[in-house]
C-alpha cells in the first residue's frame, strides 16, 4: 500500500505541472488587462512601469515559469512561515493579485477558514444523514421511509442552490426572522455566544449544501446496498445464524461502502464549485466568492491559483479514494 501511494504521488506532479499549464495557457487567451482598474488619471508611462512590475509584458513561457517557480516553491515557505513562523518566505517575489496588488495566497489564507466553516460542515452533516437513510431505504425497499426517502432526494437533485438559497432567506429570514441573510465574515469565535451566533448564520448555506450532498449519496448508498442484500455470502451468513444487524452492518455495508468511498472522496473538490453560488447567495467571504470577484476583475494570478488548487484537490482525493479502497475490501491489493 505505502509503494502504491507513494509512486500515485510521484506520478502526480507531471499530472499536476501538465494541468498548470493547461491553465496558464488558456488564462492567457482570456481578454483582460492589470490596468484595467487603475484611474484614466494615471499616466500611460506609469502604467507600463505597473505591468513590467507585474511581468505582463513578457514572453508567455516566462510568465508561467515564474508563476510555476512561485506556486511550487516560494508559496509553500510562505504557508510554512505562515504555520510556524520560520521567516523562510521573506524576501521572496510571490505571485502578486492584479486586483489588490496584495500577495495572492494571503488573500485565500484568510478566505479559506469561512469556506471550511461552511463547506465542511456542510459535508459531515450530509455524510451523517445519507448513509443512515441509504442503509435504512435499501433494507425496507418500498417502505414508506424508502418512498419519502425517495421522494425528497428527488428533490434535492432538482433544486439548484441558486434557487434554493433565496427561498430560504425569504422563509427563515424575511419571513420568520430566525437566521441572519448575510454572513457576517467579521465574527470572531471566541467565547459561546459568538460561537451561537455563528452557528445561526450557518445553517441556512449548511442547508442549502447538504440538501444536493445528501440526495445523491443517500441514492448510492441505497443502490449498492441493494446490490449485495441480494448475494450469496448474505444468504450464507443469515443460513449460519447470524443475527440480522451483523449481517447488514458488517457484511453488508463493509461492502456496499466501497462505490461509495468513491462519490465521497471525489465530490470533496466538487463541493468547492457549488459553493461558489453559496457563497455569493449568503455573502460568505470564502474561495468561491473570492474566485467570482477575480473573474469579474480579470484577477488572472488569483484566477489561475485559485483553479490549481482545485485540481491539487482533485488528485489528492483520488488517490484517497484508491488507498481506501484497498481498507475496505481485502481481496484488492496494489502490490
């Protein structure tokens, strides 16, 4: 297992250095311009100064070398300086937001705490109510919890977030008051009423994540949980003797988890994508929104780290997927 995942990790730097170029090179086909934000005031010498400085005047390859040598390398001492306050970072030319001129991984350093606080939760609370109401469906197939089941997964599927986040801000908060509408990103967590407080202003964009989340593991658990009630190994097992509950929770799930195992690893990155509509519908002040305002701006640096990270996201958790595999079911091995 430890040589399978150390030469998966090995293989994903070619994989990861292939997608950063295919980002880069795309992003520079995109119209925009660093200037583009700065006053008509402002000289036309002194703008071209502006773009040397930012290194929008050099050839392509140039650029994306020294994006490549800033994201793989000096980001990285930066995030260390961050962590433990080694110094290692200063000094260093980073890649620099057209939009703020600020360094661009400071700014989603203090953007990704409210994204986690929110698309976290929102994922553990989807993976605790989908498995149970899988498990639970498949065994009484039919049932009147199988139908309602059923029926509002149906549902969660349907409804994008764009739709039903403003319903739940017209009936929690217009209507009934309960919730804030907007995210305050100012809140500092440090005693039980501030701790209250964010709780409430959680639970509208929870909802509005977990409900999509909910719905389609809750569906994958339910089918893969049919497709091995009906083996042979759990007639064996019930003709042993063994009572219903070890049959189901250790024989059946252990197996119907794996697929499963696979929607959950892979839909950790994707879940970042939906919460970028979350996240401008309730004014999180997270990576999405944060990735919406640079898009609008022509922020390329910021565009182009934000969409490497995703993609670092999505190789991390394939290979998460692939060594858990090999956990749940004993007869896969990748020696």
């Amino acid at each position: 297992m430890l040589t399978f995942a150390t030469r998966r990790l090995i293989l994903a730097i070619p994989t990861l250095l292939f997608i950063s170029f295919v980002i880069f090179m795309l992003l520079q086909l995109a119209p925009g311009d660093p200037m583009a934000q700065v006053p008509l005031t402002v000289p036309p010498e002194v703008k071209q100064k502006m773009r040397e400085a930012l290194g929008v005047g050099q050839p392509p390859l140039v650029q994306y070398w020294k994006w490549l040598v800033q994201v793989f390398w000096i980001e990285p001492q930066v995030l260390i300086d961050h962590i433990f306050g080694t110094g290692l970072s200063e000094g260093k030319q980073r890649v620099i937001s057209w939009q703020t001129r600020s360094p661009v991984m400071d700014i989603i350093i203090q953007r990704i705490p409210q994204t986690l606080w929110v698309v976290g939760v929102a994922y553990v609370v989807a993976i605790l109510i989908a498995i149970p109401v899988g498990i639970y469906s498949a065994y009484r197939q039919y049932s009147v919890f199988d139908q309602a089941g059923t029926f509002i997964t149906m549902i969660g599927f349907s409804i994008p977030p764009f739709f039903t986040g403003p319903l739940l801000i017209v009936i929690f908060s217009v209507q009934l008051g309960w919730f804030p509408s907007i995210y305050d990103t100012t809140l500092v967590v440090n005693d039980w009423a501030s701790f209250k407080v964010q709780l409430q202003q959680m639970i509208m964009p929870v909802m509005v994540l977990a409900l999509q989340i909910t719905a389609q593991l809750s569906r994958y658990m339910r089918a893969s949980m049919l497709d091995n009630l009906g083996q042979d190994y759990v007639r064996t097992a019930r003709a042993k003797g063994l009572s219903e509950s070890v049959t189901v929770m250790q024989h059946v799930l252990r197996n119907s988890m794996i697929p499963v195992v696979t929607v959950i690893a892979l839909g950790i990155p994707s879940i970042f994508g939906g919460a970028i509509i979350t996240e401008n519908v309730f004014k999180v002040n997270g990576i999405g929104q944060l990735l919406i305002t640079a898009l609008f701006a022509n922020d390329l640096p910021m565009v182009m780290t934000l969409t490497f990270i995703f993609a670092v996201l999505i190789v991390l958790f394939n290979l998460i997927a692939d060594v858990l595999y090999g956990l749940l079911d004993p007869r896969i091995r990748y020696d």
